[in-house]
C-alpha cells in the first residue's frame, strides 16, 4: 500500500520525521514515484523510505595497505546508521594512497 505524502510522516517509534530532510527529495510527493519504484526494485519497503536516507561513502580498495581495512569501518558505519533509525545507502569512491602519489 502507498503512502500518501503529507507534511510530517509517523514513525511506529513515534518519531516524526523531519519535512526538510533531503531525502524527500526522492521519497515524497506523487512526482516521485519512479524514485520509490527503483528504491522498492532494491529490497527497501515502506519503513526504510520514511527514514532519513545517509549516504556512506566507501574508498576501500585492495591496491593499497592504507584502504584495504575501510569495507570493514564501512560496514560499522552501516550498522550504525541502520541501527538508528536511518537508511543507510553505501557507494564506492574514489581511493586515495601516499604510495600512488609519490610516484
């Protein structure tokens, strides 16, 4: 079933969630709709996208020492947003090394 947007949206823990938070941007309104449809193709049902969405950007990377551990602090990070309340959203970014940079 929909929801219908409206100003506030209820939590079952009885927070509200926040109407400036940037993630309505792709959560409310009917013009949204394609938005919540990629979102529900991925697993992420009704509770996930009335929570505040949090990007976690992940460098980790086999090609350096300094980067191989960071799935590990980015899974940490995951289970932290996640166990808050939050809808955590991880992608990959570009890795940085002192041993590419120094030739």
């Amino acid at each position: 079933m929909s929801q219908q947007p409206t100003e506030r949206v209820d939590r079952d823990d009885d927070r509200e969630k926040d109407p400036e938070l940037p993630s309505n941007e792709v959560t409310e309104g009917i013009d949204r709709a394609p938005h919540r449809a990629m979102f529900r193709a991925m697993g992420y049902d009704d509770e996930d996208l009335s929570s505040p969405m949090v990007g976690i950007a992940n460098p980790a990377a086999d090609i350096t020492p300094c980067n191989v551990h960071l799935d590990d602090v980015a899974a940490s990070a995951y289970d932290a947003v996640d166990g808050t309340g939050g809808m955590p959203i991880e992608f990959g970014t570009i890795t940085i090394s002192d041993a590419i940079s120094m030739g």
